[in-house]
C-alpha cells in the first residue's frame, strides 16, 4: 500500500470541490484504515480496511487525533522548529492565520464525519491499485504482474504514490516557505505577534531551553516506548517495524511533552499521572496479549472484540488528555492584527 502518510495528498484536493467537507477530516480518514498498525506499533492488519473496521477503529481514533492536533500538537509545532530561518516564526504565522479548531456544533460534526469517511474510501480506491487483490490489480493482471527489475507494475504503483505524496508535501511546503520569506519585512510585527501566541509565559523568555526541554521529552518518552517493542520483537530487523514503531513512538512522544511542557502549570500533575495511566494500560494489554499467543493471535477471532475495545478505551483517554486542563485552544486563537483566517481545517 502507499505510504500511509501520503494518503492524505490523493483525498484533501476533494476539499476544493466541496468547500465544506473538512481538510482535518479527508486527511485522517484517508490515514484511518491504517491508523491500527501504529496502535499496535508494528504492521498488524484486522478489520481496519473494512467499513466495520472504519466504525469501530477509525472513527474512534480519527477524532481522537483531531483532538491530539487541535490542542496539543499544533500549538506545539513552532516551539518545536529552530529559529534558524525563522522556521519557527513561520510556522506560528501559518497557523495563527489557518482557523484551527473542533467541530463545534451539529452541522460541522456532519461535515466532519462524512470527510472521515470519504477520506476512509480514498484509501481504499488507492490500496486498490497497489494490492494483490485490488481493484485495478485483478482486472488487469498481466499488466500488473508484469516485473521490471525484479518487481511487479503494481509494487512500483505503490513506490510511486508513496514518494509522490510526500514530494508534493516538501515541493509545497518549500514553496510557500520561499514566499513567506520575501515578504516578512512586510510583516514583521504581525509575525511577532503570532510567535507570542503559542508561547506560553512560562517558556517566553527563555526559549531555546524550551525548545530542549521540550525536544528531550519528546526524545525519553518516545524511547520508553520503543526500546521494549523492539527488545522483545520477534523480529527486531523488520525495516517496516521499526518504521511504524518508531513514528508511532515519535509522534506519542510530541504529544506528551505538548501536555507537559507546552501548557500552563494548572492541571500538569494531572496531565502527568494520565498519560502514566495510558501507558500502563497499553503495557498491560499487550501483555495479556502475549500470555495468549501460545493459543491463539492475539487480535484474531475471540480477541477481536478486546482490540476493538483497547482501541475505544485509548481513544477516549486520548480525547481526554487533550482537552485536559485550562489550556488556550486554538479556537480562542485571533489572527494577526485583527484580519479574518483564511480557511478553516
């Protein structure tokens, strides 16, 4: 299959043919038939790429992760980038001018779900040209099976979309950097402003050590995680495992030291003792896990229904711990000097 974070590049577009179906929505549903392998941090396949799959995973965890973005790893993303190039300064002006927030009422719930949907059948059509068993793959099999050097059309097919997906991300993102860049001496003060709100009081006047602190968080936790996946791996040289652990590692690690250092001091106590909860509960389902293997897969037949529940349970704690403590959402976030955002996502 295509790269999973690539998938977002073939269902977003949709947005500029509905206005209304929801960017954040079309970019997690295209990622949702996936999002079980980085639950499971390794390539573990049930249901998530059926429609029962995409009510009793995706659903759950799309806006879980919406959650996670909009309140902790947004705010997050530029007091993590360096001040060199004004990375950080850039990406705060971007934001501050893109209205992030939940759905908040009935209506945007609707667009909302109907984008997670949609963005779930993107992925399928996309998986269909890449698969043994897709769409595209059985009706033309000679064509797809045809090999060059040594590899079938449709591996290639998937080599492809992957690489397309994130060099049209870089390609966009080079661009629009370039361009904010010619014209910063214009907006210089607008920029400021947008920097300081994402900077917490606590963490303004001593920046760089923030950014460490924060980096360094991000690094232990993200370890913690790791380290033991691959200890007791059965196969710690699967390439793909170490990929998929290691990104679900990483972007678990953004979003504790978002909850922990990123925020005001109320409630950080609190925050800390439920992202400790989190991972014990995770600790203790995948040791139950392994007591059942002598018997049984751990996530087949029977077991289904308690990694369908492990994954409600976790999304629900997820959800929690983002909108956990007194904390500036991004809804409460102005635009710089008073103009109106340019898209809401």
């Amino acid at each position: 299959m295509p790269f999973t974070f690539s998938h977002p590049l073939f269902a977003a577009p949709l947005n500029k043919m509905v206005p209304r179906l929801s960017i954040m929505g079309l970019a997690l549903g295209s990622m949702a038939p996936d999002m079980e392998y980085f639950i499971a941090m390794e390539p573990y396949r049930s249901i998530g790429h059926e429609w029962q799959g995409f009510l009793l995973l995706g659903l759950p965890l799309s806006i879980a992760c919406s959650a996670a973005f909009y309140s902790v790893l947004a705010p997050l993303l530029p007091r993590l980038l360096p001040a060199t190039g004004s990375l950080d300064r850039y990406a705060a002006d971007r934001l501050s001018k893109t209205r992030l927030r939940a759905p908040a009422s009935v209506s945007a719930w609707g667009w909302f779900l109907l984008s997670l949907y949609i963005g779930f059948l993107s992925h399928l059509f996309m998986d269909g040209m890449t698969h043994t068993n897709g769409w595209l793959v059985v009706r033309n099999t000679e064509l797809m099976y045809e090999r060059t050097a040594g590899l079938p059309t449709y591996k290639w097919l998937q080599y492809l979309f992957s690489l397309l997906g994130l060099l049209v991300y870089a390609i966009w993102l080079a661009f629009d950097y370039g361009r904010w860049r010619r014209a910063r001496p214009k907006a210089a003060q607008a920029v400021s402003s947008a920097l300081a709100s994402f900077e917490p009081s606590a963490f303004s006047s001593h920046r760089p050590l923030a950014k460490l602190s924060l980096w360094f968080c991000a690094t232990s936790v993200g370890l913690i995680l790791l380290a033991p996946k691959i200890m007791f791996s059965e196969h710690p040289d699967n390439l793909v495992l170490w990929l998929v652990a290691g990104l679900s590692s990483a972007l678990f690690g953004f979003f504790s030291a978002g909850l922990l250092l990123n925020t005001p001091g109320e409630g950080r106590f609190v925050r800390a003792v439920g992202l400790l909860l989190l991972l014990v509960f995770a600790a203790l389902f995948k040791a139950s896990a392994i007591v059942r293997e002598a018997t049984s897969s751990p996530y087949e037949a029977g077991p289904i229904g308690l990694w369908i529940g492990y994954i409600w349970v976790f999304s629900i704690l997820v959800w929690t711990l983002s909108f956990s403590g007194k904390r500036r959402q991004y809804a409460a976030i102005q635009p710089v000097n008073g103009s109106s955002p340019q898209r809401q996502v």
